[in-house]
C-alpha cells in the first residue's frame, strides 16, 4: 500500500454556538492524499476548503472527527504536524517590517536552519521569483503581487515532506506562475506532497494528480481526470474558426442545444453536452453556411466538470 501523506476521517467542523447560528463548514469529510503526490481540493466559494486546510495546518480545531499529517494527529500533536508542512494560506501576509531577504531567512530560522547555505538558498530563490531587486525592501513597501511571492517564495526555503498551498497564484503573472508550477512538478519528483485549492481550474488540470471537489462541506467527487470525467454526461468543446466573423449562426446551434457559445471575433467557442460524432456533425452545419479555416474539437475541461458536478451533484 502507497504511504499516505495525510488522511482524513469523518472529519466535521462547526464555526458558531450559544449565541449564534451554528454553521457546519465541512461535513463528514473522509479523503487521503498518497506522498508525491499534487492533490486538488476544489469546490466553489464557500465550500469549506481553507477550513479544511485550516484543520490540518493545526490553525482550526476539529468539531469531531480525525485527521493526520504524516502520520501526526492534528489535534494530540499539532507541533510534530507544523515542523512536517509549511504553509500559504490565502490571507496570510508577509512579515511587514522586514525585508524580502530577512523574511526568507527568518522564515528559514523557524525551521532551526541558518548559515551561508540558506543565505545562498535566498539569492536562489529570490531570483527565481523576480525579487532580487526588491530584497532589501520592507515587504509593507511593496504590491500586494510582490507579498505574495514572497509567501510563495518561502517553501522553497525549506524541505517539509507537506506543503499547502491556497490560491497559490493570486497576484503572479502568466510567466511566474509557469515558473511556479513547474518548480511544484519538481518537488513532488523527488518525494514532496503538494496540497492545493485553486478557483483556477486550469491550474488544478495541469498540476493535480488527484482532485476531490467538495461542495457544503461533503465530497461531491474524488479522482483523476479521467475519473472525474466518467461521473459526468458526455460534454464537448468544439473550437470553430471561421474566414470572416460569422454572421447569424443562432438558427444552426438552436438545433443542437449547446450549454454555452462565446464569440472572439472570427472565432466560436461552442460546449455542447453530447457525443462526439454529435459535434462533429455540428461543425459540419457551421460549415455549411461559412468557411472554416480551424476546427477543434475536445473533451470536457475541468472547468466543464466542476460545473456539471457541483450545480446538480454527483455520485462520490
């Protein structure tokens, strides 16, 4: 059996009480995440997954149930969990007062490490991070994009077997996050567990080996994509690019009933839920009234799924 980086079981989470209305924010949540492994917690605003992340980073109490970080119970041992993980949580902020290359190394010292080599490790990645031309500036003199690389640029200050990571992305442009992302492949090459939540779904298709979608606090689903893909009917993307802007092409998809047509200029996106041969057949009506320089047709994305699975649920 692969080892197990973190389990969870019946794990509940109430926020209220005497004199308020209690809230359950995560119901009866069972789930593990095997070791080198990037898993996707996913779920819409409000789904309970920074509670969850907020349980197992030893910040929030359980109401009831179990969960363990490497084999640590968050409850009954909540220092062995936080010396094993480091942690991005979304509203967390830098240390303010001090500078990019002293939170890097203060950062570093919490984890007992200090020297020349953890100096060298900072330059490293500040470079990485674009921060090597702010890193005597105090962090309260930069942008909000520039604090959160700063949050991100600290696990790779350290080497915990865990790291969690919410909404890894906000404030990073298209170049840094692929830098990101491809940094997060490399560490779970050799061993690390990356845990995340993202409200970019195409971050979570690119990155995650394993997704669960929670809604209300219960699973709604757990899997690959591949899996995830066989809980829902059929959905295709068809791709459609066109000599000139089309003109009216509503009496064409009315026939087909698509869930979704966005228009760029001389380009249709169309989501149609149903069988392949079925949008192949779509494309040929198109085609039939203009000419097509591009046609593409996909299977459903993750974002398709995500949709489909928390706005009429799913089997778990």
């Amino acid at each position: 059996m692969p080892d197990i980086a973190i389990r969870v079981d019946h794990l509940v989470k109430d926020f209220g009480g005497r004199f308020r209305a209690r809230t359950r924010a995560v119901d009866d949540l069972s789930f593990s995440v095997t070791r080198g492994t990037i898993f996707g917690l996913l779920g819409p605003n409000g789904a309970g997954k920074t509670t969850t992340l907020r349980v197992l980073t030893t910040l929030v109490r359980p109401t009831s149930g179990d969960a363990r970080v490497m084999g640590f119970d968050v409850v009954r041992q909540p220092t062995d969990v936080r010396c094993n993980i480091v942690v991005v949580i979304q509203e967390h902020a830098a240390e303010l007062l001090l500078s990019v290359r002293d939170n890097l190394l203060t950062f570093a010292r919490f984890y007992g490490q200090s020297g020349a080599a953890i100096r060298r490790c900072a330059d490293r990645v500040m470079d990485e991070f674009g921060l090597m031309p702010e890193a005597n500036r105090k962090a309260q003199d930069l942008s909000g994009g520039f604090r959160r690389r700063i949050q991100v640029a600290k696990v790779f200050m350290v080497d915990t077997p865990v790291v969690f990571l919410d909404e890894f992305s906000t404030g990073m442009d298209p170049i840094l996050k692929r830098t990101v992302m491809d940094r997060l492949r490399r560490e779970t090459a050799r061993g690390r567990t990356i845990v995340l939540t993202t409200q970019v779904l195409s971050e979570a298709e690119d990155l995650c080996d394993d997704i669960l979608i929670i809604d209300k606090g219960r699973q709604v689903a757990r899997g690959d994509l591949n899996a995830l893909k066989l809980l829902t009917a059929r959905i295709c993307e068809v791709t459609v690019t066109f000599d000139t802007a089309p003109g009216n092409i509503d009496a064409v998809l009315s026939a087909f009933q698509p869930i979704s047509v966005r228009t760029s200029q001389n380009t249709v996106h169309i989501t149609l839920k149903d069988e392949e041969a079925r949008a192949l057949e779509l494309a040929m009506a198109l085609a039939a009234h203009h000419r097509v320089l591009r046609l593409e047709i996909n299977g459903a994305s993750l974002e398709d799924i995500f949709i489909e699975l928390t706005q009429k649920g799913a089997p778990s």
